[in-house]
C-alpha cells in the first residue's frame, strides 16, 4: 500500500471552492498549505460562488490559457422582483418590483431568447479592466464606468424549476459569461429586474466537480495518506 501523498508540484488540480472564498484565497491558501512555488488558478469563480476551479501549478501553469478557453456548466438560483449593484448578493437591494403577472411561460419565452451568440455586458462589480483599472474598484468608489457589451456563446439555458421568484437553472456557455448580468437581463427582460441568488460551476470542458477535492481535503494531503 502507497501512503505517500500525492505529487501536487506539476499538476492540475481540481477544487471544489466553497462560498466566500476568492480565487486568489484558494491559490494563496494551496500554496502555502503545499507549499508549491508556482501555482495559478484557470478561471476565476466569483466570491459567493462554489464549485469547480482549476489549479495549475509548475510547468502546467502553461495551460491556464487554454483551460479558460473551455466551455463552463453552471447550476444556480436566479431571482426576479429584485436589483442589485453587483447582480448578486454582495450589495444590498436597490430596487424591488412585483412580479404577480409573470407567469412560468413568460419566464421560459424569455430565457430562450438567450440561448446562441448573443452580446452581453460584464457586471460593474467585475474585474473587467476600464482604462487601466478594474471596474469593482471604479464600483467601490461609488464612480462609474463604461462596461463594453463582448460576445459570448450560450449553448444550453435549461430552467429546471420554476417557483417565482425563485427560477432554478442549468447553464452551458462559453468563455467570458457572466451569470450574473444573464440574471439580470432576464428580469430586465421581463420587466420586473432580478439577480443571481446561488451558483455552482459544476464543469470545465471535461473536468467535473465530483473529482474535485474539497479545499480542506486538499490542504491535508501532505499529512494524511491516501
């Protein structure tokens, strides 16, 4: 029987983020905990997101690139009748509409009209650069900024349950989507607002979360066998 702990020095890793983590927390967190010189994450997940994120570390860190490239599968909450800032919960509710008329056909009719190549615009509170500077620090400071709408593919928007306000979905989209401003649209859309009340990544092209390691499983393999 091997009980030595894996080598983790040139490899990717999957990680199951837990909410309220950053991307950089989990590196900073791995690669002290492993003690990796050098390590990157391939795709950045938002704060009170969970799921999958990918970890490259040594020559593997070539690869982050073309991980970002893949395809991602989401499953989350969406809410309607509701706005924030940042489309999700990180600020507080800034609008609040009813959303009696609305009906589960509606929701469906409009959720379709998302599906294929469509043009979206990155959330305030992103890390998209604006001259220089990341839009969530414009945001912050209460300033604002000129979000440009990009390209993205979304593949498959299938609502699994429809309870309004609550609207439970499985998402499968290109690189550079952002769930929260396709929840916001959609409520938009429907005239009531709305914004994005859970997410999970559950997949990166052909890596899945159900062999991912949680982070305090991770952080333990080089004092416990395997």
């Amino acid at each position: 029987m091997n009980n030595q702990p894996p080598d983790f020095s040139e490899t990717i890793i999957m990680v199951d983020k837990p909410a309220g983590w950053t991307s950089f927390d989990v590196v900073k967190k791995v690669r002290y905990a492993l003690k990796i010189k050098k390590i990157g994450h391939a795709g950045t997940l938002d704060p009170l997101a969970t799921g999958l994120l990918l970890l490259c570390t040594g020559r593997q860190t070539k690869k982050m690139s073309t991980l970002q490239d893949l395809d991602k599968v989401y499953t989350g909450q969406m809410v309607l009748g509701k706005t924030t800032p940042s489309m999700d919960l990180e600020t507080p509710f800034n609008s609040l509409s009813t959303y009696d008329h609305i009906s589960a056909e509606m929701v469906k009719a409009a959720a379709a009209t998302f599906v294929g190549t469509i043009m979206q615009v990155p959330p305030i509170y992103s890390a998209v650069k604006v001259d220089g500077k990341r839009a969530y620090k414009i945001a912050r400071k209460g300033e604002e900024a000129m979000l440009t709408p990009r390209s993205i593919m979304i593949h498959s928007f299938l609502l699994t349950a429809i309870d309004l306000p609550f609207i439970t979905f499985k998402l499968v989209c290109s690189k550079g989507t952002y769930v929260r401003s396709l929840a916001h649209d959609l409520g938009k859309k429907l005239g009531v607002g709305g914004y994005l009340h859970a997410l999970c990544r559950t997949q990166i092209g052909d890596y899945c979360l159900e062999e991912a390691y949680s982070l305090e499983r991770l952080c333990q393999t080089n004092k416990l066998p395997i």
